[in-house]
C-alpha cells in the first residue's frame, strides 16, 4: 500500500493546527488561573467563616471526595482511538506544540 503525502497540504495542517493550539493554550492558562484563584478565595472564605463560627466545614470529606475522583480517573481506561489519531497526526502534532508554546507564554 503505498501513501501519497502532500507536503503543502502536510505544511497547511501542520500550521494551522500549531496556531490553534496556540491560541486554545493560551486561553487555557488564564482560565487555569482564574479558577486557581477564585478556588483560592473559596477556601480562604470558608476558613474564615469557620474560623467565627458561622460555618462548619468538614475538611477530611472535602479532601476525600477529591482523592476518590482522581483514583477513579486513573483506574478507567480509554477506548481506542488508534485510527481516528492516525487520520489526524499532523494536525493534532501542530495542535500540541502550539498548545505548549501559548500555555508557556500565557
């Protein structure tokens, strides 16, 4: 089976994907930061409210719940997708290094 590869239409995708990516990177960051902190302010209101009394929070059920969610995560496994990421290599190779690129320079 012999494959024909366009190196213009390889280029184009490669391109379009990394600019993509860049773009979708960058917001991602400040995304990332806006919920770091407004998570970050959360906490710090329900240590307060705690800390006067008006509030009860159970910190090992907060924490709990967290560390069942990423366990579950690590546990399931994927489906496969080996065709469709084949079909698509050069975009999502572009799409990556542009998401690296922004999300560093956002």
């Amino acid at each position: 089976m012999a494959l024909s590869i366009d190196p213009g239409q390889l280029g184009l995708q490669l391109g379009s994907g990394a600019v993509i990516g860049a773009l979708t990177g960058f917001a991602a960051k400040k995304i990332a930061k806006l919920v770091a902190v407004l998570v970050g302010v959360e906490l710090a209101l329900f240590a307060f409210l705690e800390s006067r009394g008006i509030l009860v929070v159970k910190w090992d059920r907060l924490t709990a719940g967290l560390v069942s969610a990423g366990q579950d995560a690590a546990s399931s496994t994927p489906p496969s997708w080996a065709m469709s990421i084949l079909s698509t290599l050069s975009v999502s190779a572009g799409f990556t290094g542009g998401f690296l690129l922004g999300f560093r320079k956002g």
